[in-house]
C-alpha cells in the first residue's frame, strides 16, 4: 500500500466514529483531506452532521463537498474531532503544525469532548522531536521574540536551530490569522510539558505545535493493518 492508501485507511476507521447529529472539528492536512472527501460522501448519503473547519484550505473543501459548516463561534463545543499529525508518541503526545495550521488546530481540538488523531504509522515516534516543532508568531518585533523562543528552548535543555517557514517562492509564510512561523530544529524534545509552558510564557508566541493532554486516541495505519492508542469510542 503507498503512504497515501494509508491515510485514507486511518482516515475511514475514523469515520465510522461519526454518528447522526454530531458536531465535528475537522483538521488539516493530506490525512484529514481523506476524512473530509469520505465525510463529504456520507453527507451525499444523507448523514446529518454540522462542521467546524481548522483551517481556509478544508472550509473550502468541506464547503466544495457541501458538507455543513459552523464556526466555533456559532457551534463553541464539539463532540468529535478528526486530524492528522506530524509526530505521535506512545502516550498520545503530537506534534502538529506542519500545514501551518495549529493555531486553529489547537483551538479546535480544544474545544471538543475528543480529539483523534489519523496517520501512517511513520509518524508514531518513541520520542517528539525529529520533526522541527512549528511555533506561530506575531511579525511584530520578530527578532526579539525569535531570540527570547531560542533562550526558552535552551532553559528548557534543548537546542536547535530556528528558521522562519518560507513559502517556495522564498517569501515568509503566512498563517491563516496572518502570523508567522518559526521551526525549531531539536532533534528530540525531552521535556514536552517543559518546553511547551517555556514557549507559552514568551510574549510574541501566540501557538506552538506540541499538543500534549488533547488526543484521546490515534488510529495509525500500516501494511500491517490499524494499530490503535488510547481508547477509540
Ligand atoms: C497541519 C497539521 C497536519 O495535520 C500535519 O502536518 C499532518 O499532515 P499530513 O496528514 O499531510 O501528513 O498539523 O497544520
């Protein structure tokens, strides 16, 4: 099976836990594209479900598929939602925010009963850390808080280098709340809970993509078949 039948395969386990009446957080990313293309057709079926996208890029897939869209605004509690990540350890911690979306990621799985996360089985890690950690910004006064992230990292027993997230015709990502991106390049994350509080208490840092305590279960596929931690209903 390629990486990408993979997905899809984590993604339809994942829809079966969707029932009639549900409101769904929906993520971000080639793994959350499946489920939302599998949601949308169960929507044509006549499923009834009412929407909350994490980022513009599934708002205008979800709405592509007609499938019903809320915002957090209208609909502030979620029963269930569905994402993909760039790293899972064994105890449900991730790193997200490889699409650029953790900010709305992060306030979405934070405001639903269950958060369950849909991968291949490479992204499974004994611990965080190879991935670079996305951390969202204000652009204002960049360099300050670029430094004060560095000295955060290095309290906290880390080090890496930081670069900021460029889009290939080399101008600086935006996020969809008009931030920027910083990556940092640690290697392995011993501390999540540490680093997370460190970068929390940085002014200029308005996310980060460790979400640790959010996921209740991962259903990561392999040519093995589904391998599934925490507790999926
Ligand atoms: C977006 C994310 C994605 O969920 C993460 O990058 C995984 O993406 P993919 O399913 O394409 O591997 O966090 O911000």
């Amino acid at each position: 099976m390629s990486p990408d039948d993979l997905k899809k395969l984590a993604a339809a386990r994942a829809l079966e836990l969707v029932r009639p009446g549900m409101r769904l957080g929906l993520g971000t990313g080639s793994t959350a594209k499946h489920f939302v293309d599998l949601l949308g057709a169960r929507v044509a079926e006549g499923l009834e479900v009412l929407c909350v996208a994490t980022s513009e890029a599934t708002q205008a897939q979800a709405e592509s598929l007609n499938i019903p869209m809320s915002t957090l605004d209208a609909t502030p509690e979620l029963d269930l939602t569905v994402d993909g990540a760039d790293e899972v350890d064994p105890v449900l911690r991730l790193i997200k925010g490889g699409g650029a979306a953790l900010l709305r990621e992060k306030i979405v799985a934070a405001a639903s009963k269950r958060m369950v996360v849909i991968a291949d089985d490479s992204k499974l890690v004994a611990e965080l850390g190879r991935f670079p950690l996305p951390i969202e910004v204000v652009p204002f006064g960049i360099e300050a808080t670029r430094r004060a992230v560095a000295a955060a990292i290095t309290a906290c027993g880390a080090a890496g280098e930081l670069s900021l997230r460029k889009r290939p015709d080399g101008s600086t990502l935006l996020t969809d709340g008009g931030h920027y991106i910083l990556d940092a390049r640690l290697g392995c994350i011993a501390k999540p809970e540490l680093l997370a509080k460190a970068l929390n208490a940085v002014p200029g840092v308005v996310e980060h993509g460790l979400f640790l305590g959010l996921a209740s279960c991962a259903i990561l596929a392999s040519g093995d078949g589904l391998k599934v931690l925490g507790t999926i209903e």
